[in-house]
C-alpha cells in the first residue's frame, strides 16, 4: 500500500476554495458574468463608485448589495485570498488560540475553512451586513460547522461573552483609505474595541491584499500602539496574477498592555 502523502497548508486551501464554487476569473471574466446577474446595473454602480463610504450605513448598503454575488466581484483575487488564509491558518496553528474572531467575516469563506480545519477550537464571525451573514450562515450549515457563531453587529457592538484570544480582520479596514477623519473614526473604534476584547498576549492581524503605502504603514503604526498592540510580523509575499506580481500585506500584532 502506497504512502499518502499530506497536503500542503497552500493545497487545502485551493482544494477547498475550489470546493466552495470560488472559482478564479480574470477582471474581464468576472464582468461579463456579473452582467448576467439580476442586480448587475446596481452592483456596478457601487463598484464604480470606487467604495466611497462615507457612513456605516455606505457600508452596510454596499455589502447587503452585493452578497449573493460577492464570489464573482473578488474572484480576480482569489490567488491573494488562498495567500492570506494560509497565514491565519498557520497563525492558529501555530499559536493555538482557544477562541477566533473574524472581524468583518463577510460570506464566511475564511472562518468557515478555519473552524474545518482547528474542530476543537471556537470560532466566531461577525459583519455589519445582514445579506453578508446570511450567505455565510449558509456555507456554514454546507459543511455542518459546530463550531461556529455568526453575529449581525458593527466593531463597536460586538461583546462576545468569551473572550477571544486571536482577532482578524481581511477586509472591515481594509476599504477605508487611512486619511479622512471618518475613516480614522472607525479604525479607532474598531481597535478600541479590540484592545478591550484581547487579553494581554493575544493576537491580532490586520490582512490586504495589495502592498501598504508607507503613509497607511505610519497610519496603522499610530494607532495600534495607542491601543496597546506591538507588531510581531510584517509580511509581504509576491503572488502572480495574469503575468503581474501583487504583493499582500499581511500585520501581526500582540497585545502588550
């Protein structure tokens, strides 16, 4: 009988992005399908409007919107998702926390394949936009996961009566631009509310999929250590997509004090 060979962390997370239907396509390709959607004319509007939010409710319209649809808008991106989730999985993997929150978890892709992944541990996601929660609640029903909860909440709402010991977020900051005061506003309030959830010792990691400027980088800087939180890893890694090399930038901090 022959050896089974283990997969690697990058082969289970393609494995399963193909298996959750997350199929790459090319921007071309992902607009033509998205056409061919009943909402295409205001899906695209939004998208045109280059993610102006100027408001929670901005946000939370957007993402409602686009929900059911939100596979085919970020599929040019999956080769830069897969980058990601194989860090926070071997984040858990490799510092064992009890309790995960994926802050701004969307349609759950992420915290679904990592509550597959860590059974015995508990994992919860939580986003502002209830069609975002429910394509998640789905997905999470499709694997039969027990080990996760799905919350409706803002950054600033979310108290879970457990305390995590690991929080990340992918995409809840990631859509502000770190310059206007409303977009500074909601960063401290969502790492306010993540220094008071974390016990000293616990981690964060803030997650994106391009490469930080050096004035998001002196943004970022501020604020986290005005929170408590010193950096434990900066880490770019070049991902190929159509003969262009992205650089992801992914930031891991431990709270101090």
């Amino acid at each position: 009988m022959g050896i089974v060979k283990e997969l690697t962390i990058e082969e289970k997370v393609r494995n399963y992005f193909d298996s959750q239907g997350y199929v790459y396509y090319n921007l071309e390709q992902s607009r033509v399908l998205l056409e061919q959607n009943p909402n295409s004319e205001r899906t695209f509007q939004m998208l045109e409007s280059g993610g102006d939010f100027k408001t929670l409710e901005d946000i939370r319209s957007h993402y409602n919107l686009i929900a059911p649809t939100h596979y085919l808008i970020t599929a040019p991106l999956r080769p830069l998702k897969e980058k990601l989730l194989s860090f926070l999985y071997n984040v858990v993997n490799e510092h064992n926390p009890d309790v995960v929150v994926d802050a701004g978890c969307g349609v759950g892709l992420q915290v679904c394949f990592l509550a597959r992944a860590f059974p015995e541990r508990r994992f919860i996601g939580y986003d502002l936009s209830y069609g975002m929660i429910v394509e998640a609640e789905k997905r999470r029903q499709r694997l039969g996961l027990e080990n996760v909860e799905l919350w409706i909440a803002p950054h600033e709402k979310f108290n879970p009566q457990t305390r995590p010991n690991f929080i990340y977020t992918q995409e809840s900051l990631s859509q502000f631009n770190f310059g206007s005061i409303e977009e500074a506003k909601q960063v401290n309030v969502a790492l306010g509310n993540f220094s008071n959830l974390l016990p000293r010792g616990g981690l964060y990691a803030l997650l994106f999929t391009d490469y930080l400027s050096d004035d998001a980088r002196h943004f970022i800087r501020n604020f986290t250590h005005e929170f408590g939180f010193e950096k434990f890893m900066d880490h770019s890694e070049g991902v190929e997509i159509e003969s262009e090399i992205l650089y992801p930038t992914m930031l891991l901090y431990q709270k101090v004090n």
